[in-house]
C-alpha cells in the first residue's frame, strides 16, 4: 500500500513519538547543556585575532578571568563611563544564550555614557569563554560571583554593583542577586522563571512540530539527565527562589508579544518578589524586538532604575 505524503508525515511523527517515548532523552539532555564553545579549542585559550568586543572600539580593555570548579576561563571587557570622573557604579552585562558580550556593546555604551563602569562578560562556554555546560544560572552564578572578586582585586569595582541581562542572561543576572549580596540592584529583560518550564516551551517554540511531538515526561526526564551531565540540580535552576533570596532591587522588563520566553515569566518573578521588584510590560514587543530596543525605551529604564538604586545614599546614612 502506498502512503500519501499527509500520511507519510503523520506516520513519521508516530514513529518519532514512539523512538522518543522509548528513550531519546539523553541525546535531547546533551542539546539542553552542552554550551556553543564546548568543541571550540580556542575558548579560553589565548588568540592573537583581536576579538570583536576589542575591535569595535569601544571597549578599553579586555582580560580572562579564570572560574570553577569546574574550572573554566571567561573573557571580560571593561567600558569605562563617559562624562564623569569616578563612576556612578559598577555594572555586570549579560547575554543571551548562543550569544556573546559583543551583542550587549550598545546597552554598554549607554550605561557608560550615564556614567557607569561596565563589564560585559562571555558566560561560561560562549564566546571566548570555555565551559563545557550550562546550568540555566545556577553556576553561572558562582562564576560571576568570581568574577566580582577578581574586579575588586584590580580596583576595577567602583561603587554599588549592578547586573543587566537579557533573556538567559536576565536570569542569569537573577540568579547572581540571589548568590551574592554585593548586587544592589538588576535589569533583567525578558528573564524565564525556571528550567523546568522554560526548556520544553523554547523546544515547542524553535522546532515546531517535533518540539510537540515530544510529551511533557520525557523533556523533564531530559532535565533530570542534563542535570546529571552537568553535575547541577535543575530544581535549583528557579530564579522565582533566587530573587526571593535577594534583597536587590529587581526590574523585569518584558514584552507582551514574547513567544521565546512568554510574558508570564516575569509577573512570576514579580508575584515572587513583590516588595523589591517591579515590572513593566511592553505592548506588542516579542523577544527580539526588546533586544534590539528600536525606541530605546529599555535604555531609559534602565538607566533610571540604577540612577535609583545604585546612586542614592544608603538608607542608614546620616541625612
């Protein structure tokens, strides 16, 4: 019998349903946390090729910082502020996931240009960075939490510490409030609220049709295998837990047209931590688009929200 295409489709899909029932978790678990450098040799090595983030021009100077366990090496560049003497603060900047610190220069430039000292980090396994895993945060944060130390060790942490991030850098940036006491204050922009939830809407999302072919049990037993590939909990891959721990200043910004990673995301992290985060949602903006930040509107609250929280008096001062 001869099948029709329709129905070669559908039988394709039958079958699939049945390989991934039957146990294509642990290569789906690989996909889940094996980073874009894992193969690289160069990462984390050094390269006479001068790297993007040095050859734009704007950075000032660009060092490896070495974290772990499990060890790893990160590229950090320094934006130096504009206009001013001594910087209003100091203010981490983070990426999205498949990405590097050379995407996030113009919300380097603005914050330098509002009078901050910028670092813009290549997570763990991104850009020149080497790391063999991601963690959705949770060592992302301990490796940030050292690259703090090795900023105050050069001089280089000047005021109240802040952290911007965007989408797996936003909750990245979370998860550091949550891990060191030193962040006063975060933008996170289009953070997701956890592993467990995020993970099989993205896989829905960027490959669709087979991303819902596969049922919900087996993306969580791949997140249970990704964690032991890992060596994390992904239960503690939860940044609602994070940014209860935290007593930072935490604005979410987030579109309301964001399939990647739904707007529900943030009023979680809002409805976790309500006494010391805000948010503010954008009409129609989806993922990319509040990346890219056209009318520069999330320049502008962010800048407002660490003029805040980063340059105003401690509470205790003598008034």
């Amino acid at each position: 019998m001869r099948l029709s295409p329709r129905n070669r489709i559908i039988l394709g899909l039958v079958l699939l349903a049945g390989v991934t029932q039957s146990g294509c978790a642990l290569p789906l678990a690989h996909l889940m946390v094996n980073t874009p450098n894992r193969f690289n040799p160069f990462a984390g090595r050094q390269n006479p090729i001068p790297s993007m983030e040095s050859l734009s021009g704007l950075v000032d100077q660009t060092f490896p910082v070495t974290v772990g366990p499990p060890e790893a090496t990160l590229a950090v560049s320094i934006v130096e502020p504009q206009g001013v003497s001594q910087p209003k603060g100091t203010i981490l900047v983070l990426h999205g996931i498949l990405a590097r610190s050379y995407w996030m220069l113009p919300a380097a430039r603005s914050l330098s240009e509002a009078g901050y000292r910028v670092a813009l980090v290549d997570l763990r396994g991104h850009g020149r960075s080497s790391g063999e895993h991601l963690t959705f945060g949770v060592r992302e944060a301990k490796d940030l939490s050292q690259v703090l130390d090795v900023l105050q060790e050069r001089r280089l942490l000047a005021g109240q510490v802040g952290v911007y991030g965007i989408s797996y850098g936003a909750t990245t940036s979370i998860h550091l409030a949550g891990y060191d006491s030193r962040i006063k204050a975060v933008v996170a922009v289009a953070p997701f609220s956890t592993m467990r939830d995020e993970v099989p809407h993205f896989g829905r999302v960027m490959v669709p049709g087979l991303g819902w072919v596969i049922p919900d049990p087996i993306y969580q037993k791949a997140i249970d295998e990704a964690g032991q590939i890992a060596e994390f909990d992904p239960d503690r891959a939860d940044a609602t837990e994070a940014i209860r721990r935290t007593s930072a200043q935490v604005l979410l910004v987030h579109g309301t047209n964001d399939w990647v990673v739904p707007h529900r995301n943030s009023q979680r992290l809002h409805d976790a931590a309500p006494d010391h985060s805000q948010l503010i949602s954008v009409p129609a903006y989806g993922h990319i688009i509040i990346w890219v930040d056209p009318t520069c509107e999330v320049a502008r609250y962010s800048r407002d929200w660490f003029d805040r929280w980063l340059t105003a008096p401690p509470a205790n001062s003598a008034s």
